[in-house]
C-alpha cells in the first residue's frame, strides 16, 4: 500500500508541475498529503463519475437506437467493436420511439442523480476541511508556543482562521471537482480508444491544445492570488490600526489620514479583483471555444475517413459519436475553470499550510510535550501537596538568561534568586528591568535560553504545563474582557463553580458594589460597547478571578496599578488574608504595593541589583532608595 501510495503522489507531483508554478505545486501536494485523511469521498466521487460516463455511454446507445428505428437500419457501426444490434428490432416505429425516449430520459435523470450525489459530496467535503483548518489555526493560536502565537500579527490569526480557512476550504473543492473531471475525460477518453480512435484523438488534441494557450493565463492568476493575499492582510492590519487606535487617531486629529490609507489599500484590491475577473472572463469563452473547435475537427476526421464507404459511417454512429464528444465538452471546458479556481485560492492555500507546517516543528508545545516526547509523568499536585515546607523546596531560577528575538541586549542575564513557599515575594525596578520577563518565564510561556526553573527538586521543564498552569493564579495590568457574562469571565467559561462560590469571589475582590448596580448582576454581559469598564474595575475582575481559583502560586503583574492606594492597601491585605497558604509574587511599580512583602528584589537591565526586606533597602542607599525617593516627589507634586 506504501508503495502504490509514494507512486501516486510521484505522478501527481509531475502533473502538479506540469500543469502548475512550482511554489503551487510544494502547497498543493500538502494538501493532498492533509486531502488523503477524506480518500473515501474521493473514492465515491470517482465512482460517481464513471457511472454518469456509463450512464453517457447508455443514453448514446438509446439515441443511436432511436434513429434506427427512425430510419429502419438494423445496426450501428461502432469501428473495433463491430456492429451493434438494434435492441428495438421488431416493435412498431412509434413505440420504438417512445421506448427509446422514455430509456433516454431515464438514464438521463438518473445521471443527474449521480452528479447531484457528486457535487453534494464535493461541498460537504469543502465544508469539512475548511472547519478542520480553523480548528486547526485556534489549534495552534490556544496551545502552541506562546512566544511564537504572541509574536504574530492578532489580525494575520484572525485572517488565516477565517477566510483563509474558507479559501483552503474552496480549494479541497475544486480540487476534487478536477478529480472527478479528470476521470470522466479519461474514462471518455478509454472508450475513444477503444471504439473510436479519431474521436480519441480529437480528445487528446483539446486536451493538449487547452492547456498550452491557457496556461500563461492561469499563471498569471496565481501570481495575482499572492499579491491579492498580501493586500487582504494589509488592509486587515490597517483596518485594525484604526479601531484599537481610535482614540489616538481622533485626539491628534488623524482620521483622514488614515481613511486615504485604507482607501488605498481597498483601490488596490479592487483593481487586484478586476484583472482577476478580466482574465477569468477570458479565459471561459476561450477554452469553450478551443474545445467545440476541437470536437468539429474531431467529427470532420471521423467522416473523412468513413470516406466512401457507408460500412464505416452511417447517421446513427455520427449521433452515437456527437453525443458523446458533446457530453465530454461539458468536463473539458470545465478542466481550465477548476484549474483557475485552483490557482485564485493559491495565496491562501500556501501562506496557511506554510503557517501550520512551521507551528508543527516547535520543540514543546503548551499541552505539555515536549520533543515528542509526550506529557511529562511528574504532576505538579504532588509537591504542592507536600506544601514545599523547606528552603530547598521553594521555586529556584538558577542562572537564568533571555533575550528576545531581534533584541540584542539581553532581557534577562545569569540572574539566580529563590522564592520561598508561603511567603510574599515582590519584584521592582524600572520599566525594561525584566520584570514580566521572570512571570513569561514562571508561567511557561517562554522557555530560558539558558539556566533552569525548578520547583522543589523538579525542573519545570519536566512538569506537565496544565497541570502546573491549574496552581497558578495570575492578575495582569491589562486583563482582556471577554464577550460574556460577568459570571462567564471570571470562571472563564467553566461551569463547575457554583454561584455562591463565584459571588464569595466577587465580594472578597471588592467588586460586589458594580455587580450588584447592574440590572442583571452576575449575568450581565461584558466586552461589548454596552458595558465598559475602567481600568480599576478589570482589574478586580481578575482578582475576582483568582480569589475563584484559590491558587498556591499567586503572580501579581501591576495587578493593583488603577487602584486608589487605599483601596490598593485593602486589596493586597485581603489577597495575604485569604490565601495564607498560598505563595505570592508581587511585580510592582508603586512602591505602596510592597511593604509588606517578605522579601524583596530590585531589578534593573535584566540583572538583579539588591534584595532584602523593606527596612534594611531603606536604611541604605542604592536604586531601590533612589526609585523610592523619586516616586515620593512625584506623588507629592500630584
């Protein structure tokens, strides 16, 4: 089966490069490697089309029957088959008729029965690959590496997921409308070979003649798709400039110049989708053409060597023949047009499977793997049921670096600190000190390029990701609001919290006087236009959160930054009040926010500067004084 299988693929890459530019053909024998998990459609849409050829072949016969029985001959001259006898012989003219007219209708009917079951199986196969490409790309959006997701483009994602999915979703459509195509005209095409040498010849003739006048055209068609697929994400990104820089845009008084920047952007797509339709246009008439010029030179050849003798030509054969090559003129006209609509999908079929094939190599993805290895045995749980009760137990960066790509200052540099279990651990410094970096690195959304993260005994990279995801709790400056209830977004859509529960949350992140102004309280909707929230109030959302979950690492990343200082006191007092058991990394920029923490560490250009508790930083001098004293005058001039 391996070896029938690597000899297909080997002809359909000389065909692909025949008919096709070589950067399609690398795309398109991608997809017949993905197309090959629905080989039972492909199957039965084979199947489909030989039997409407059959069916052809039957109805060619029943209208050679119906002049015989107009003309009363006897016989149809098929040449290399002999003579067919009338199967009507013996019935009155009329009856014969109506027998052959009913017969032809018949097979008739039941050959559109066929194609209907064939283009039916051909959507429905449309349909299913398109969803599995956007499962797929939410695939690769929600569980790959996150340094290489958060990297891209939001709207280049949100593009592939969505019409470039629906276009890979056309493609496997017209892919297997050239499929069954391509077996009608070579079941045609056998049958000429057999009976009919010339008509064979008249076929192979359009076939060849089709493909070298088109070609150049089709080309040109590809080369228009990638452009036009560049230009669709062009616009997509700068239509998203203009929506989440809106306020910007408005205050400086920008908009007309981004509008004549969209503007330009939807003229070039629309000349893009002009000259597309121009040489589509051309393209239909003229294979059509091409083809009945064919099939008359074909029918010419076949009289001119009937010549004299009636015993090769006769009308009945001349209509067995012309029905025939007029039923093949159908699927060959249509070869160019599912080749064009091939090839007007070849940007996005390229760029996606591309996309995919360069998440499918990443070493370790978030579900947990790593180097194919599989999920890592060790569970997270276990140590955190031990409770990490000694020093050599706590979470240890050990000689930790990293640096960002295309950055060549380090974000963080051989830096080793531990955090003990159970404690309140605060992290300062200035902006670019490396700060987030240490949380990506905690939370396993980057990897370090050297050093080692262990909790306990156990290197992180050896613990299963979920799993140690599930202890961890993190608020973030800037929380996203997703579109959902109240309730929805601080379960995160898990509906195995009660509403007691959900509203004890609510309450111990002093969020419980804006949930209960709204009219529907914990149902309302969020993340729409209806209901926006300030700053402040998305943060205690997230607290809510993380109240809800319980967690035995808490990371707070600016988490109280839109707080008031007293409203920001009485939060981080509830936070160590509730989660006693809990250990707790406070990232921070005011210094309000810290106090009580039980150790702290003062970061600046990735390395790691001072360390101690509150008192002995402000008994002696240093950046930790300094930031302090600065933030002290700044408040005060407020």
């Amino acid at each position: 089966m391996e070896l029938i299988t690597n000899f297909l693929m080997r002809i359909l890459k000389w065909l692909f490069t025949i008919f096709f530019t070589k950067d399609f053909s690398i795309a398109a024998l991608r997809m017949v490697v993905i197309l090959s998990e629905y080989r039972a459609r492909f199957i039965i849409v084979a199947m489909l089309s030989v039997f409407a050829v059959f069916l052809d072949m039957l109805s060619a016969l029943a209208v050679g029957a119906l002049l015989l029985a107009v003309d009363g001959s006897t016989t149809i001259v098929v040449l290399n088959v002999g003579e067919l006898p009338n199967p009507l012989k013996g019935l009155e003219q009329n009856t014969a008729t109506i027998y052959c007219i009913l017969i032809i209708v018949g097979f008739q009917l039941l050959r559109e029965v066929s194609l209907l079951g064939n283009e039916l199986f051909v959507r429905k196969l449309a349909i299913d690959v398109g969803a599995d490409f956007r499962k797929r790309v939410s695939r690769v959006a929600l569980f790959s590496s996150f340094e290489n997701v958060v990297d891209m483009k939001r709207n280049d994602l949100i593009v592939y997921g969505t019409n470039f999915a629906a276009g890979v979703g056309t493609f496997a459509m017209e892919f297997s409308r050239l499929f069954g195509t391509s077996i009608i005209i070579c079941a045609y095409s056998m049958f000429f070979l057999i009976t009919e040498p010339i008509a064979f010849l008249a076929v192979i003739s359009i076939a060849l003649v089709l493909v070298v006048l088109t070609n150049r055209i089709l080309i040109h068609l590809e080369e228009l798709s990638h452009v036009a697929r560049d230009v669709e994400l062009t616009y997509y990104g700068a239509l998203q400039d203009s929506v989440s820089g809106l306020r910007d845009i408005t205050i400086f008084g920008r908009q007309k110049i981004f509008l004549d920047k969209i503007f330009q952007i939807i003229n070039q797509f629309k000349t893009l989708q002009w000259k597309t339709t121009v040489f589509q246009s051309i393209l239909t008439p003229l294979q059509r053409s091409i083809a009945l010029l064919c099939l008359c030179l074909g029918l010419v050849g076949v009289v001119a060597l009937a010549g004299e003798d009636n015993s090769l030509i006769d009308s009945a054969r001349l209509v067995f023949i012309l029905f025939l090559l007029l039923r093949l003129y159908g699927p060959l006209s249509q070869l160019n047009v599912t080749r064009s609509g091939l090839l007007s999908r070849a940007g996005p079929v390229s760029t996606i499977v591309t996309f995919l094939d360069g998440f499918g190599g990443n070493n370790r993805d978030d579900m947990g793997a790593k180097d194919g290895e599989g999920v890592s045995s060790i569970d997270s749980n276990v140590l955190f049921e031990k409770g990490l009760p000694t020093e050599n137990e706590s979470i240890l960066f050990q000689n930790i670096s990293f640096s960002y790509e295309n950055n060549t200052n380090p974000a963080l540099f051989d830096i080793s600190f531990s955090i003990s279990t159970q404690s309140t651990t605060a992290i300062v410094g200035p902006s670019g000190a490396g700060k987030s970096t240490i949380v990506d690195l905690l939370t396993c959304l980057r990897r370090p390029m050297s050093g080692a993260i262990y909790i306990g005994d156990i290197n992180l990279d050896d613990l299963d990701v979920i799993n140690w995801r599930e202890k961890i709790a993190t608020i973030h400056q800037q929380g996203h609001i997703f579109n959902g209830s109240i309730a929805d977004n601080i379960t995160l859509f898990r509906d195995d919290y009660s509403r007691e529960e959900i509203r004890e949350a609510v309450v111990s992140a002093n969020f419980v006087d804006f949930v209960d102004s709204m009219p529907m309280g914990l149902e309302t909707r969020l993340g729409g236009p209806d209901i926006p929230l300030s700053g402040g109030q998305r943060q205690r959302l997230q607290i809510a959160r993380a109240f809800l979950v319980k967690p035995k690492l808490l990371i707070l990343d600016e988490a109280t930054s839109a707080q008031d200082a007293l409203s920001e006191e009485m939060l981080l007092r509830s936070i160590k009040r509730d989660f006693p058991a809990s250990t707790i990394l406070v990232i921070a920029h005011r210094f309000s926010a810290i106090r009580e923490a039980d150790h702290i560490m003062v970061m600046d250009k990735g390395r790691i500067v001072d360390a101690g508790d509150w008192q002995s930083l402000m008994q002696r001098p240093g950046l930790f004084k300094s930031l302090f004293d600065a933030q002290s005058l700044s408040a005060k001039s407020e």
